[in-house]
C-alpha cells in the first residue's frame, strides 16, 4: 500500500496523549530496567523474591481504594467534561484489578513466606511515598492523574518468560508466580485499553501534564523501591 504525503503546507497531525506519556516514560526506562534487572538477578534470589512479595502486596492492596476514590471523586463532578469517561473506566478496572493482593499472599505462603506477619508489618516507607502522592493528588488536584500511576504499572508488565525463570533460579514451585505469571498475561490488554482511554479522553495540557508527572513519579518510586529490595538486608 503507497502512502501519500501531505500536501504542501499541511502541518503533521499532533502527537496522541498516549503517545507523548509513552515518550515521557521513555526518559525513565533505562534506570528502571537496570533496577529490575538488578533485582532479578539470580545471586540471592530465593530471599529477594520473599521481600518483593511482601512489597508488591502493600503496593497492590492500595490500587483498588485508589480507583475507587478516583471514581468517586468524578461521580461529585458531574460538570467535568472527564468525569464520566473516566469514572467509567476506572468503575471497570478496579473489578479487573479486584483480589490481586490476595494473590500475592497465596504467591508467599507457596514461597514459605508468613501471610499474617506480612499483614501484621507497617509497609515499606517506599511504598507509603509511592501510593500516598496519589491519594494527595486525587483529593487535591484532579482524579485524571491517577492514571500516570496505572499507565506506569500497566506498561511494565512482567515478561511472559519472567515466572518460568524464578522458578528455574529459586527452586521455588510454579504456583508460587501466579501473580507474576498472571500479570504478565493480563496488563499488555490493560495497557492498550487505558492507551485508547488517554486518546479519548478531553484532556487538557494541565492535565496531561498531570497524568505525566504521576507516571514519573510512580516510575521513580518502583525504581527505589527496587534498589532497596536489592540492597543486602533490603526491605
């Protein structure tokens, strides 16, 4: 198929909302890899896998209150050009997103973890900073940048290999990556609806900066947080 050019003096059509938040993600990537590369590695791995269990847990357990107050918020906004959309959307992922955390304990008690001195321990301070500028940012500011911290976590999906390979480096047994295994099926569909919902969405160059600075954010604190797993003694 042959496609034209535009015509002489027709200015490129802009960039999608999805496609500046992907480019502004880009800038955070490297070190976010490196950070999970690190974390990954198989040197130490088994008690490593035990701490990220723990951590992931107290950050998933936060997203669907998080969605839920998203969601409430645009319900109280109904002269919002945003508030329906996005209320809808977020009314629809929270069921998507709903007992995850509870994955992640089952996920422990396979590894040989403790479910109930998990839930018994004050979460990372990491985790707190992560999820609480969202709720700061939802009572605050504006509902629409809680998607910066969902487009964050959608895009860095685990890879379909990744559960495979924990096993094969812990010892550990299969069912003890369900929630590896799972997301890693899960968010590359996430991902593209809430890329469509971006594009769709009304969104102001307030806005949009909005949800860009969330994703930076939240794409800065997995990074810490994953340095601090990795350190020796790390939690």
């Amino acid at each position: 198929m042959t496609v034209s050019p535009p015509a002489p003096g027709t200015a490129p059509a802009p960039p999608t909302a999805s496609a500046v938040l992907r480019a502004r993600l880009a800038l955070a990537a490297p070190t976010l890899q490196a950070a999970c590369a690190a974390l990954w590695q198989p040197a130490g791995l088994r008690p490593r896998y035990l701490r990220y269990l723990g951590a992931m847990h107290a950050l998933v357990r936060a997203s669907v209150p998080l969605m839920e107050l998203a969601a409430r918020r645009c319900a109280e906004s109904p002269g919002d050009p945003l508030a329906d959309r996005l209320g809808r959307y977020l009314a629809a992922h929270v069921e998507e997103e709903r007992d995850h955390d509870a994955w992640l304990l089952d996920d422990l008690a396979v590894a040989g973890g403790d479910p109930a001195a998990l839930l018994a321990a004050q979460p990372p301070t990491a985790v707190a900073e992560l999820v609480g500028a969202q709720y700061y940012w939802i009572e605050h500011h504006h509902p629409v940048a809680l998607l910066g911290y969902v487009l964050t976590l959608e895009h860095n999906a685990p890879s379909p290999r990744l559960a495979r390979r924990l096993a094969r480096d812990t010892g550990l047994p299969p069912a003890a990556f369900r929630t590896v295994h799972e997301h890693a099926a899960l968010d590359g569909g996430h991902a593209a609806d809430l890329d469509a919902l971006l594009d769709e969405l009304p969104l102001t160059p307030a806005q949009l900066t909005a949800v860009a600075v969330s994703a930076l954010h939240t794409a800065d604190g997995i990074t810490r947080l994953f340095v601090r797993l990795t350190a020796p003694g790390g939690q």
